[in-house]
C-alpha cells in the first residue's frame, strides 16, 4: 500500500478537479433545464431548476462535512448554470427533443460530480468511507432536488444504477489511489469514466437493481388480516 498524506494531495495540481467541477455543473445544469423544459417552466424557472441541480449536490455534502459552501465564494455556478440556458434554448431541437439527452448530460454530471465529493473529502481530513459517501451524495442529490422540484419521482430511487454508479466510481478511486503509483489526475479520469461506463452499460443491458414488489406485500397484509 502506498503511504499519501493530506498534505501531499492538498498540493497536488487540482486542474482537473476544477475542470470536473465546472464542467459538471454545466452537465447537469442542462439536464435540469430540459427536463423542465419539456414541463413547460418558463426560462426563469428552469434556470432555477438548472442551478438547483448543478449545485444541490455540492451542497449536502459541504453541509456535511462542515466546511463553507462552495457556490457563495465565486459566480462561477450561476454563469455556467446561465450559459447552460442559453446553449440549451439555441439547441432545442438537439439537447431538448433527443430522445437520450439527459441520459447523456447526467451521466456526465454524475460521474465528475463523484471524483469532486472524492477530493473534497480528502482535502478536508475525512478517511476514504466518508469520501465514498460523499461522491454518492455529490453525485445524486443534485439529481434527486431537480425531480422533486418538477414533481417526479426521483432517479435515485428507481432501478436505473445511478447512486451505485457513483459508489462504484469511489470504490475505484480508492482503490487506484492506495494500491497504485497511477498520476492522480488520471485516477480522477478513471473514476469519473467508469461512473459513465456503468451507467450507460445499465442502459444497454438494461441493468438494475432488484426491486420490492408492493402487490405482493399488499396482498400478504390483507392474508393477515383475513386470518385474525
């Protein structure tokens, strides 16, 4: 096992962190935007609902880490949240109407949004299970505030592997960061990837997990009362 202290990753050049940062925010700022756009919300709302979603994420998990929000330092989210607006307003026919747009713009969002919680976590002192708990929330939240706002049934709570993904990213950052000599930057690569490649091989093979079947446990409540 290789020995890396705090320290070491805290100096390490986070280009690629920032990258992933922004460029989910924009990934998932348009995933938020065309699905309220196909409700019908006006600009301003799906704007609201676009940036809710890029950073409500970010926010659980600073929240619970306990260290301050990342978005009321700079107006970088609001920007790139706006900017996702308008590219998604002059491509309407290609982000909004696409039948697997925001399959894609999520997936995306997801899997970089997972290596930020990561980082972050270990930039602020917390063993490797806090981080993997924190890239499922970086992940996923921001996902599940969006279908709540636009009265859906949240993602996270369907069969599709969407907070798995990001678990399974985590696990291989971890993994990749103690156990190999691999450059940090492309540990970060990784993970997000493989967070991508599993959600779109969940698509392909439609994949999920086992779900509860409510009719069954109806049915066995009502055999219980009848036999009372």
């Amino acid at each position: 096992m290789i020995d890396i202290s705090l320290d070491a990753l805290a100096q390490m050049d986070n280009d690629f962190v920032a990258w992933c940062d922004y460029l989910g925010t924009f990934a998932f700022a348009i995933s938020g935007i065309r699905l309220a756009a196909t409700k019908g919300f006006d600009w301003f709302g799906a704007f609201v609902v676009g940036f809710v979603t890029a950073v409500g994420g970010g926010t659980v998990r600073d929240l619970f880490l306990d260290i301050p929000l990342f978005w009321l330092d700079t107006p970088s989210y609001l920007i790139i949240t706006a900017i996702a607006l308008g590219f998604t307003i002059a491509l309407k026919r290609q982000v909004v109407k696409a039948n697997y747009s925001l399959f894609i713009f999520d997936s995306i969002g997801l899997g970089l949004f997972a290596v930020v919680g990561l980082v972050k976590s270990f930039e602020a002192g917390y063993p490797w299970w806090v981080s993997l708990v924190m890239a499922v929330v970086t992940g996923s939240f921001g996902g599940m505030t969006r279908d709540i706002l636009i009265n859906e049934e949240p993602l996270i709570f369907r069969q599709d592997i969407y907070a798995l993904a990001c678990l399974f990213g985590g696990v291989v950052y971890v993994i990749l960061l103690y156990f190999t000599q691999l450059p940090i930057p492309l540990i970060q690569f990784l993970s997000a990837f493989s967070v991508i490649i599993l959600r779109t091989l969940s698509l392909l093979f439609n994949l999920s997990l086992p779900t509860f079947k409510p009719n069954e446990y109806v049915r066995e409540i009502k055999n219980n009362n009848q036999s009372k």
